[in-house]
C-alpha cells in the first residue's frame, strides 16, 4: 500500500468538465450520542440514528495511511463500492448510489463522507475514466481510498490512498460503514440503523458482536420520549452479495431461545436473575444465523409461555397490536412476534413456539402468517420448555412466497425432534404437491361477524375453485365421541397433554426457579405473573410420577395414531385427503387488551372461547393429535372502535389443519393461492389489506 503520487495534472481538467455528474452535496454532520456499555457507539446522521460495532470492525486495512489519519477516535462515515469493469465510469458509480439508496434503509448519501473503490473483477488492470473522477469530485468525499489497480489516477482536491486488494475484496461487502484512520491501519465497523419500537412489542434489540465466537451483544439504548427500545438494523446491502438462502433476513426471536451471550428470561425478571447468560445458541436459531439470517431483538412474551391475557401481565408492559385502533389484542405467548412483523416494514420474520396456541392466535388477531407445524418438526434443543412433547416452533411472516421459501430451507430433516420427545413415529414431511381432495368445515364456524363469514366463503369458493375441492360440514366432536372404546376421548386426551405440559414445566422451570429464589431470599416463593402462580405452588411431586408422564404420551401416541388413520389420512394421491377449517381467532370481532370493552358478545370477543356443540378448544386440536395448523389472513372488516369511535379495521383469518407431516403441501398450496390471487401480501399499521 502506498499514498498516491501527485503526478498526471492533466486530469484536473478532466474532473472539473466531468463535474455535471453529481453536485457537491451538503452533509450532515456527524454526532456522536453515547458509548453503550460494551463499548460500541451510538452516532446521530442529519434525523436518523445509528449503531457503530467498533469493538470488532469487519475489516481492518493494515498500511500507511498517516497522511489520512484522523483525530485519535474519531469515526468517518464510509461507504464501500465494488467494481468489476476494467473502465469504471460516472453512471457506474452514479448507478450503485442510487441503488443504495432505493434497495436500503440504512444508507444515506451522509455515508459519502468517505468512498472506498474495490475492484473484484478478473482483469489486472483498471481505470477510472474522467466521468467517473468528476463524479467522484462532486461527491467531494473527505477520504478517498482506491484499489492499487487504479495507482495513477486521483481527483486533485480530494485525499487519496491506495489500498492493496483485500482477500480478494471478499472480507468486506459493500455498504456503509464507519471507519477509524490511523497512521497504521482503517478499521471498517458495520453500522446499523437504530429504530424506535413504537408498538414496544420488543424486550430490547441484538445485534451479532462479531467476535468470532458467535456471540449476540443486547443494545441497551431506548428513546426516552415514548419509551421505545431502539432496535438496530444492518444495512441490506451487506448481504447482496450473499448467496445463502436466508442473507439479510431481518428475524425477530421470542425470549424463549437461546443466543449466545444474552440472558434467556422467558419474560419473568426473576428468572433472568438466576440464569447465566447463554454460552451456546440454540440450534434452531443458529440455522437461521448459519444461513445468512440477522437476529435483530429478543421479543415480549406471556411469562414462562403462558395463555395470559393482556390484563394478567405484570413483569411486561403488554405488547401493542398496530391493527384497527391500535388497542386490539396481541394475543399471548408469542404475541410480540406477531404484532411486530405486523407493525413494521423493517422487520421480515419473528419466530415463536406454539404449545396450546401460541403461534396461530397472535397470528391471527395481527393479520399475519403464522405455523403451528407438524409435532417434532424442529429441534428445541436450548429453548426454555412449557411441554416437551407438545411444543413447536414456529414463524411470522407477512408475503406467502417468502414464508415458503423460509419454511422449506428452515424445517430440514436433520433439524427434527427426536421420537423420544414427541413419542410419537418418526416424522416425515415431503415437500408434497400431492393436494386434498376435501375440505372440512367444522363445528368450529361459521365466524361470528357476518360480514367474516361472508369473507370466509369467498376464500372457500376461490380455494375449491383452484384445487378442485369439495366441501363438507364435519364435526369432530361427534367423530371422537363416537370413535370406538379403546379411542382416547378429548377428556382424556386433554388431561395428558395437561400432564406432559405441567410435569415439563415445573421440572426444568418451576422447581429450578423456585428452590433457587428461596435459597436466596430467606425461603420466599419468586415474584410471577398470576397466570403460574397457583399451579406452581399447588404442583404435587408425588402425584406427578413418571408412570404418569409416560402413560399421558402413550394416550397422545394412541390418539395421534387414530387420527392419522380415520380423520386426517393419507392416500396415494394426497397427502393429507382432506385439511379441516375452523377460527382460532376472533371470528372478525374486535378483542381489545383491556378486558372490560369485551363484555358485549355481539360487538367484540375474548379469546380461547369454545363454541357451543365443540367438545373442546379448536386449539387444542393439533397440540393433542399432533397435526400442522396454519393461520391464513383472508381480509378485514369493518368496526365501530371503542377507544378511536370511529370505523377501523380488523383482520380475517382461517385457520387450516392437515395430517401431521403435510406442511409442506400446505405451504405449496398458500404459494398457488398467492400466484392465484387469491392470498396477498400483508401491509404493516392499521390495515393488514
């Protein structure tokens, strides 16, 4: 590496006559807000905030750079450009700006403070023509770093150095930067865009430390006006050039899942008081990091993944769902998630656990896509339990094709729970296009507004239309009831799911919890939420014995065992012959999070309410016969708002439910529906249509 000579005065005039492509522009100044406590630093750009990593930069330039040097600690806004052509021209450079700042949210022209050229094309020679140094010249940038290949060619008013070929120009995509100068070395540290939750449906914002060690680093930044943790964002453009089939996902995780480096507190504070902070990530999540995913903050949840209603929280302020008036439910366990992928464009995915419901309803009464997938589809290994053979993964999303696409690269077989968990038989989940011939309208329906159903029928119509389906009324109900003796019934099916459920929970969570707090405060039980307190403290070891626990999965394993035979079954030309409808939301009603403005039955609903004539909960279903349930947002109706008092709007749903093992002909079928019409992308705010 070396500073460019001063030679070839000549082109002094060829970058003022090249100077028409591009303005000098008037930068906003740099404003450094605070150094966070691991060392990291804040910084302010014209009405935007950022986060700079500059503990662990993403490239450092080892050279002379003395006549580049900045004042010790002081950060340059930077941006890296990469070109392949021998003759690098105006419109070239002109062109990735302009893609910079219509393909990111992150980039600002206020990152041309300095420009980094890196050539990654094949050739040994390249030039910058007179069109691009006059572009370069109106950018005025104050440093200007070039491939040696350029060596020769300098804008006359601007501080050039050259810089020797990085790994190939491999170790540090383009992008915005933040860079560090000194005499010896430019360290390049990835910037993030910090923005506010708004809707506070997250616990606090991540970001990868970079340390080389796969740990997570928490940002412990909030907007003091409204409360908001800020949330920091990569820039998009670090993953352009990234092949992996998850590069510059956007992901959300529910506090439930390990990342390496933070507290996991399953939203109660005294948990997070007693637990050490994670040294591995689960692998669940780790396969989302491994394939190009961002995990960008850890989401609020029902504490310990209970069904708590918004009303029941106290460790949390509740979550707020953009939806309608913006005082609708979010729902329970995994209600961060869906309210956030609701409200925000920035965020592309949220991934959360269904036990009893916790994925479909919030996805549900936040107009998003959300799984319950088949049981035993995804590891949770490193996830803090409600029931080990009845838990699940799942994950939000608001555009049908990339959900797909998500599932089919995130549910690998390798990825699968072992059948001592579910006990159930192995798993096999093909990506099958072999579609039901039957759907299944149950007890469950019709939705309670009208003017939902009137929206449900259409998607059956325009459903049966494009696969050919028949539709029949079907009750479960009386399936089961009239199923042969030695077939579990739901009374006790749904007492050994509750066993499995509450003998997980008090063993890994509970009695850890519970025996640790009382050893440290003079034998006091723990500070928790309302809605696991009586059953922790009520919980009988003796009673709960592992005879019972293995009975309770041998009862599920009969059951799921009836139900793939003579409800939800396979042909050689499905499946899963025939997939069954019913609401697990809110049947086009407005649920609000204060409970006394759902006490009228004709104008609002509470949730988990079982209908007359079902023998239980709908969400119940797939919990015990282990089947993959699927919430779909269909459309929105009209409502008269009790906190706006004028009309919004509230989200429809469907929830759809095939043989377990048959997600993927599921998820074949909504990306049909979606290059149909049928199914839509979903807006963020108010409206999900």
């Amino acid at each position: 590496m070396a500073i460019l000579n001063s030679g070839l005065r000549s082109l002094a005039c060829l970058l003022c006559a090249s100077s028409a492509f591009a303005a000098p522009a008037k930068r906003a100044s740099w404003q450094h807000l605070q150094t966070t406590q691991t060392g990291d630093v804040t910084f302010g750009l014209e009405n935007q905030t950022y986060l700079a990593n500059v503990r662990h930069p993403k490239a450092v330039l080892q050279g002379d750079y003395s006549a580049a040097a900045t004042q010790q600690g002081s950060l340059v806004p930077f941006t890296v450009v990469f070109a392949e052509d021998e003759v690098v021209t105006g419109d070239y450079l002109k062109g990735v700006i302009a893609n910079y700042l219509e393909g990111d949210d992150v980039f600002s022209e206020d990152f041309l403070e300095g420009l980094y050229i890196v050539h990654n094309g094949t050739s040994s020679k390249a030039s910058l023509d007179s069109s691009a140094l006059g572009y370069i010249s109106g950018l005025a940038p104050k440093h200007l770093l070039l491939d040696t290949i350029y060596d020769g060619q300098q804008s006359m008013d601007i501080q050039t150095t050259s810089v020797a070929a990085l790994n190939g120009s491999s170790s540090i995509p383009a992008g915005p930067y933040v860079a560090s100068i000194s005499d010896t070395s430019v360290a390049f540290a990835a910037v993030y865009r910090l923005y506010r939750d708004s809707h506070r449906d997250f616990l606090y914002g991540t970001y990868e430390s970079n340390d080389g060690d796969g740990t997570f680093t928490p940002l412990e930044v909030f907007q003091s006006r409204f409360w908001d943790p800020m949330i920091p964002v990569p820039s998009r453009i670090y993953s352009w050039g990234d092949s992996r089939p998850f590069a510059g996902y956007r992901v959300a995780i529910k506090d439930l899942f390990d990342m390496k480096g933070l507290f996991t507190s399953g939203g109660s504070q005294a948990w997070a008081k007693i637990v050490e902070a994670a040294n591995e990530t689960a692998p669940s999540i780790q396969r989302i990091v491994d394939l190009g995913g961002v995990l960008v903050g850890k989401y609020k949840l029902a504490q310990f993944a209970s069904g708590a209603n918004p009303w029941q929280w106290q460790d949390e302020h509740y979550p707020f769902n953009p939806r309608g008036d913006g005082w609708l439910t979010c729902s329970a366990s995994s209600s961060g998630g869906g309210c956030s992928v609701a409200a925000y464009d920035w965020l592309d995915f949220a991934i959360g656990t269904d036990t009893g419901s916790s994925m479909r309803r919030p996805a549900a009464v936040s107009g998003t896509y959300g799984n319950r997938p088949s049981q035993g589809l995804m590891t949770l290994n490193r996830v803090m339990p409600l029931g080990a053979a009845t838990d699940t993964a799942g994950v939000f999303s608001r555009d049908v094709h990339s959900w797909v696409h998500f599932a089919k690269n995130w549910y690998v077989p390798e990825m699968c729970q072992d059948t001592s968990i579910t006990g159930l038989t192995p798993l096999k989940a093909p990506d099958s296009y072999g579609f039901p011939k039957r759907v299944l309208y149950t007890e469950y329906l019709p939705l309670s507004n009208p003017a939902a159903e009137e929206v449900l029928q259409a998607f059956i119509r325009n459903l049966t239309a494009v696969f050919g389906m028949t539709v029949e009324n079907f009750n479960l109900t009386a399936t089961v009831a009239n199923a042969a003796d030695e077939v579990p019934k739901y009374r006790d099916l749904e007492m050994s799911t509750g066993v499995l459920d509450s003998m997980t929970q008090y063993q890994e969570v509970a009695k850890p919890l519970m025996e640790a707090w009382a050893d440290r405060y003079d034998g006091r039980f723990p500070p928790i939420d309302p809605a696991r307190r009586s059953g922790w403290r009520s919980y009988n070891s003796s009673y709960y014995t592992d005879a019972m626990y293995n009975n309770s999965l041998a009862v599920k394993r009969t059951g799921v065992d009836w139900f793939e035979s003579e409800v939800l079954y396979s042909t050689p030309e499905s499946c899963s012959e025939s997939i069954m409808l019913w609401d697990i939301g809110t049947g086009g009603l407005p649920s609000y999070r204060e409970e006394s403005m759902n006490n009228n039955p004709n104008d609002t609903a509470f949730l988990a309410v079982t209908p007359e004539g079902a023998g239980m909960s709908g969400a119940n279903i797939c919990p015990i016969y282990g089947c993959v349930d699927m919430t779909i947002p269909i459309g929105q109706v009209t409502y008269k708002s009790n906190v706006t008092f004028v009309e919004e709007m509230v989200p429809v749903t469907v929830s759809v439910i095939a043989k377990r093992g048959c997600d993927f002909m599921l998820w074949n079928m909504w990306e049909k529906l979606a290059d149909e019409g049928v199914l839509k992308t979903l807006k963020t705010g108010r409206t999900a249509f």
